[in-house]
C-alpha cells in the first residue's frame, strides 16, 4: 500500500512477519519451555519467565490476531468458553448484562448460571424487534452489552454500530462474538465495538485440531488488566503447540474463507425454495431479514455458516443430518470439511432453535458435492 501498511491477507499469510527474527525461520518457531532463565542480574531475558503468563509463540498468535481485527491487544484462552467467562468474571457484582436470546448456547447457560448465583442480573433481547437492544438497557446500571453477528444459528444480524452507539450512551461496552465471521470479512472494533471475541477454534484455525478462544481490544483499559491477570491466575492461556497450529491455520484464513463464502452462497441459492426445505438462513440471500446489514457490514464474502429448515419436524431434521456421506454430522464450525448438526439435540429441549433446523458449517470441497449430497439427504426425509 502506499502508506506501507500490510493488507490483512500478507499479515496472514506472514503470520504478521515473513521470518523469525532470531534465527530467520519461515514457520513460526515453538516454543514448548515452561519456565525462562534469568540473566546475570536475575531479570527476565523476556517480557515473562513462566508459561502461564506467556510464551513467545502465544506473542506471536496475539500480535497477528490483533493487527487482523485492528486491535490494541489481544489475549489467547485455552477455550472461548474460558475467554467468555473470564469476560464475565469482570462485571461487577450485581451489574446488569445485555445479551441476545439466541447466540451460542453455552455463552447464554454461562450467562443463566451467573445470575442464578446472583452475580448479575442479565436482560435477553430479541434482535428481530426494533428498538429491543435500546428497550433492554438500564442507563448507569447495564455494564456489558454482548451481542453476536450473524448469530448462531438463525444467521439474524445485528448492527455494531448502532448497538456500540446504544451500549456507550448507557455507559455500558460493547463486546461482539464475531467468530462467524472469522477476522476476515467484519472489523468490530472498527464500528465502535469494545472487545471482539472469537472462537479461535473455528475459522482462525480452520482445520478442527485447535481449542481456542481470543479477545482483542481496542483499548488497554483497567478492565482489560484485570482480563491478563485473570487470565494468568487462572492459568488459562492457550498452550504453545496449540498456538503454532493456531498460527499455521490463520495463514490461510483467507483464502479457506472466501471458499467457504462461495460455496455456501451456491447452496443457498440451490436450496432455496427447494420442496424438502421450509427455509434457507443465510445472511447473503437477498430474503434474509438481515442482509442490507451484512451487505453493509460483512466486505468479503457472507461466511460459510448457514442453516436449513427442513420441512418435517424434529426427527426429519435429525435423520437428514445421518443420511448425509460427505458433509460430516459433527459439532463445530469454520473448518475445511463441511459440517451439519441438528441444532435442538444439541442444546437440549430447553433451546428457543427450531425443531427443524440443521446448521451448516460449509468447507472448501466442491460445492456440486455438497449440492449432491444434500439433495440424496432431502430425499430419503
């Protein structure tokens, strides 16, 4: 570029930097030490002297995710889950939490479990409604507003900018889950967001070996302090193997995303108003409720994450998911093999997804492929 900034795709595909710096190596070295020598006047040769609070190839993830989401900082977890709650663990006693009804369901049963044991009190919006996130707010009381787009597994969007702008006149933050989109194709921070977490596992990894999670920040804030101390008393940061895979992944988030993105578009445009399909979800068909939001907000490419509502009821949607034999019925998403999961067996009959909805999560296979075998599924239904 002419100011010499780094496009995101180099930064990726670099790992942030071409080379090791000490030694000139091409893969991003490992570094499996869990302790560091001090020097001759006992101080630490590095930033850290002890695994738990860091180790160069955990740098390495942090400095590359952070420079692709346009942050300040980022912190590796051993899981999402352990990146959420120690998110979480940072609201004050009491405070009030703004989340939507449908997201992730172990983000929202966290969420639940928290204000069972009284740690906070926690509204759940419907996005579909206009006006429900502003209607949800308690101006001085709400502390943390969380909210993810497209969200799993409806695909329904949400406007960062708007909600960023409606969190902060309540003096709240903003954190968005943008795994969906995989640091590729939607900067939160950029819109105004606070915090933008991923699940590391799915499309920064891409290639379902990792278990990971990320926060970046768009400011060093105190309450990001406490998130690095915690992370380190916890003793919760993602071990340095897993950070190389993580690094060897995210060097080709790209160009697995994109593919990902073209081929889920030609599914869903196949199977839309196809006779063994009630409803296709995906943000990238013009009759999704949400697509002039992700048009704006999503700048390359609609993602791979769809979802089918199959007409029939619980048990058609369950066994479309068992006749399929190239798309793998398995959890997860963001990886190079497709994925279908029935969604309610999932998250159990308390869920608020519908009975019939299978969630896709499309790879890098042909897309004709998928097509076939989708259609053999749908017809055995």
């Amino acid at each position: 570029m002419s100011d010499g900034a780094l496009r995101p795709e180099t930064i990726a595909a670099h790992a942030l930097r071409a080379a090791d710096e000490a030694t000139g190596a091409v893969a991003p070295p490992i570094y499996l030490s869990s302790t560091y020598a001090r020097d001759g006047n006992y101080k630490p040769k590095l930033q850290e002297n002890y695994v738990r609070n860091g180790n160069p190839t955990l740098w390495r993830a942090e400095e590359a995710i952070a420079a692709l989401e346009s942050g300040t900082s980022a912190l590796l977890f051993a899981s999402g889950m352990a990146g959420i709650a120690t998110l979480l663990e940072t609201v004050p006693p009491g405070a009030h939490v703004v989340a939507p009804d449908v997201m992730y369901y172990g983000t929202r049963d966290w969420m639940k479990r928290l204000e069972g044991l009284g740690r906070i009190t926690l509204t759940l919006f419907d996005p579909r409604q206009d006006g429900a996130l502003e209607a949800a707010l308690q101006k001085g009381k709400t502390d943390l507003v969380w909210i993810e787009t497209p969200l799993n597994p409806t695909w329904d969007l949400i406007d960062i900018t708007a909600a960023a702008s409606a969190a902060h006149a309540a003096g709240a933050i903003l954190a968005v889950d943008a795994t969906a989109t995989g640091a590729v194709t939607t900067n939160p921070l950029k819109l105004g967001a606070d915090i933008v977490f991923h699940s590391a596992t799915k499309y920064l990894n891409g290639h379902s070996d990792v278990l990971a999670g990320v926060l970046v920040t768009r400011e060093e804030t105190r309450r990001w302090a406490d998130i690095r101390m915690l992370r380190t008393r916890m003793g919760a940061p993602l071990a340095p193997l897993d950070c190389f895979l993580l690094l060897r992944g995210l060097r080709t988030v790209f160009v697995r995303y994109r593919q990902c993105s073209a081929n889920a578009m030609a599914i869903a445009r196949y199977f839309e108003g196809h006779p063994g399909v009630e409803r296709v979800l995906y943000p990238g068909l013009a009759s999704h409720p949400g697509h002039a939001i992700a048009a704006r907000q999503m700048k390359d490419g609609f993602g791979g994450m769809m979802s089918l509502l199959v007409k029939g009821g619980f048990e058609d949607a369950r066994k479309l998911c068992t006749r399929l034999k190239v798309i793998v019925p398995a959890t997860s998403l963001g990886g190079v093999e497709s994925l279908a999961e029935h969604r309610k067996t999932v998250e159990g009959p308390a869920s608020p997804v519908p009975d019939n909805l299978v969630r896709l999560s499309i790879g890098i296979e042909h897309a004709d492929d998928l097509i076939a075998d989708l259609e053999q599924a749908l017809a055995g239904v």
